[in-house]
C-alpha cells in the first residue's frame, strides 16, 4: 500500500511545464459548514493577484448547498497562497460562495460578514492566534474510525505521557503533523507552531499572529492541507469536540485576541475590567456559534470551563477565558478564549470576539441568525 501511495505522488506532481500553463486549485467550505471542496482550473496567462483569477461555478446539489433544480454556486476568490503540492507557479484560492446572482451568500458562507465586521473595527488592528487541534483516525473495514496507534476498538495507557512526547509508545503521528508543518510553511500561510496533544493522536496547530480576516482564511487553507495530506497518509482528520468518550481529552480550538487597547500599557486592567464582563454578558450567545456538540466537550474537566457557566482565570486553563500570566505581569497583552470548539468555523468565532468586545453585539444576533439558518436543511 505504501508504495502504490508513493508511486501516485510521483504521478500526481509530476513535473510541468511552468512556462505554459498554471494550475489553479479553488477551495471552498461545503454545506456541512466544516468540510472543504476543491478542484482546479487550467490558465494559460500568468496568475500574478487575485485580479487574474476568475469567479467558477460548480454544483451545489453536489455539496448540500442548493437543490438540483437550482444548482449553481458561484465561486469568489479572496484569498491566494502558492501551491505548496505543485510548486511555483500554480495556486491555492481560498472561495466565498455564492447563490446564481452573485450577490446572496450560499450556505456557510460567513466570510462576507466576518470581512465586513473587521473593516469596521479596524481602528482596534483586532490580531488573533488560533490553536487547532485534531485527532489522526485509522480506517478499519468500510467505515469504522479509530485513533492512530490505539488498540482497535481498544485503549492506550491512560492520558499523561503524549502531551509534547516524543518516543514510539507515545507519539503517533508526527510524520503527518511534520509535513503539515512544512507545507503551510511553503505556501506563505501563517503558522507559527505545531505540538502532540493531551490524548494520544491528537495533536495541534497554531495560526497566528494573524491580523483581521487573515486569521479565518489561512486556519481554513491550513485545514485544507492537512487534510490533503491525510489522504497520502491514509489518515483521517477529526475535528469532533468529543470524539472518544470518557476520560479523554475534547478536542478545541483556542483563540488568543488583542486589540491596540490590550497590547497598550494598562490592557491587562482594561481585560479585566472591560472585556470579561462583555464577553461575560455575551456568553451564551456566543456560544452559539463556537462549534456544534460543544456542550459534550465542555464539563469542566479535561482542562475546560463550563457550558452553561462563564469563568477567568489568571493563567488558569479550567475556565472560560484564560488570561495569561506574561499578560498580568506586563500589565498588556492578550486573552486566549478556551471555548471554541474544534470545528468552529474561524470567520463566525474571531467576529463574535470583535465584536462583542470592540462594538457593542451590534452583529452578534446577525451572526447567530446567519448560523442557524445555514444549519436548515435544504
């Protein structure tokens, strides 16, 4: 098997002539809200920015975004990174999607609104670092998932031993985690770190420091690639907040926020006093919009704050909102938001934090009624 996988690769990046022909690869969310599509368009002219590619179509009965009769999506570029499979000169564009008249957003298309909420606190320069983390499953049979190096339908040892472990009997996965690293790396996204995680095969990238919009748009090429690349690997990418039972770590997606305000002397009383109780205020709104099946992860244990119950802590990693030691003793700084899940989308969680905390919820309820009319089947 591995080396059927090898030979495809060979044939897949094959070498091609640059001087004619450039391959570009559009990439888009699917009617899932957590799952990403693609396929590629042939130029012959030279793709420079953004301005040289053009708006696709495709099939929206295809990706649960609209029904037969009414099928096509129209593809946006907004974000172009190199192509870190076929080189220079071929492209990754990142797509906003959009229904026949080119104006109304399809089904989890959040980007336009998240664009439109950090143009307008741009004067607060909002920058965001986002951990992902994931879990690495193995196929057994037709369907049954398990986690890499587990036991099939078995346990590990308890947890304990993988959290930034090296060593055959606690890391698995590292060569995937590893190559991941590189290709996002290689294609100009900003990632600033990966880490084995709490519970074996499950591990984490981080995004960041990423400004505005940039922050939803390189997590979502890097979840691209990675899940790219589990396809060579032959390994599954998970994002379930709790996808084994028992006691075994969630799975999240932290996010760290400042605003020109917080990195200023007197952030971290302006944190305290200002922020929390804001986002206090706004808890269970914006929990509405940071991951589905959240509330399984969010116990209490495992390293997590409560669902239902807002919380902070000086450094505490048990609570809400995380407020960081090297914060409280520069008197600046950030916050790191533990709540999000793992398969929140990035666009719907760093515009909640804007702007609950920079514009007073004037979108929030806009964010969650575009959420929930998303989550309606077609």
């Amino acid at each position: 098997m591995t080396e059927t996988i090898e030979n495809l690769r060979d044939f897949n990046y094959f070498k091609l002539n640059t001087n004619t022909h450039v391959l570009v690869e559009y990439i888009w969310i699917d009617g899932t809200g957590e799952r990403l599509r693609s396929k590629t368009k042939v130029y012959d002219t030279p793709i420079k920015s953004l301005d040289d590619v053009e708006w696709w179509t495709f099939d929206g009965s295809s990706t649960d975004q609209a029904i037969t009769k009414f099928s096509e999506i129209f593809l946006k570029p907004v974000c172009m990174v190199r192509d870190p499979f076929r080189g220079d000169p071929h492209k990754f564009v990142l797509c906003e999607t959009y229904k026949p008249d080119r104006k109304t957003p399809a089904r989890f298309n959040f980007r336009w609104i998240a664009e439109k909420i950090m143009q307008e606190a741009s004067e607060s320069d909002p920058w965001f670092g986002i951990e992902q983390e994931y879990f690495m499953l193995k196929r057994t049979g037709t369907t049954h998932l398990w986690p890499l190096g587990w036991p099939v339908g078995g346990f590990p040892y308890p947890q304990g031993r993988y959290y930034c472990s090296i060593g055959e009997r606690n890391n698995f996965g590292r060569a995937l985690s590893e190559a991941h690293q590189r290709a996002c790396l290689c294609a100009g996204l900003k990632l600033s770190g990966i880490n084995s995680e709490v519970a074996p095969s499950q591990w984490e990238f981080q995004i960041g420091i990423a400004r505005g919009i940039e922050a939803g748009d390189h997590l979502w090429l890097a979840r691209y690639i990675l899940e790219r690349l589990g396809e060579e690997f032959g390994i599954d990418i998970n994002y379930d907040p709790k996808p084994i039972q028992g006691d075994w770590n969630g799975t999240g997606a932290h996010c760290n926020f400042s605003t020109t305000t917080t990195r200023e002397q007197g952030g971290y009383e302006y944190i305290k006093e200002f922020m929390l109780p804001l986002l206090e205020k706004n808890h269970q709104k914006m929990m509405l919009l940071y991951g589905l099946n959240n509330e399984a992860r969010l116990t209490g244990k495992h390293e997590t704050g409560e669902y239902n119950q807002f919380s902070w802590g000086d450094g505490s990693r048990g609570c809400s909102i995380r407020v960081p030691i090297i914060t409280k003793e520069l008197g600046k700084g950030y916050l790191e938001d533990r709540r999000p899940a793992a398969n929140m989308d990035p666009y719907l969680v760093c515009s909640a934090l804007v702007d609950a905390t920079c514009m007073n919820g004037k979108y929030l309820m806009t964010l969650i009624e575009q959420f929930a009319e998303s989550l309606k089947q077609l």
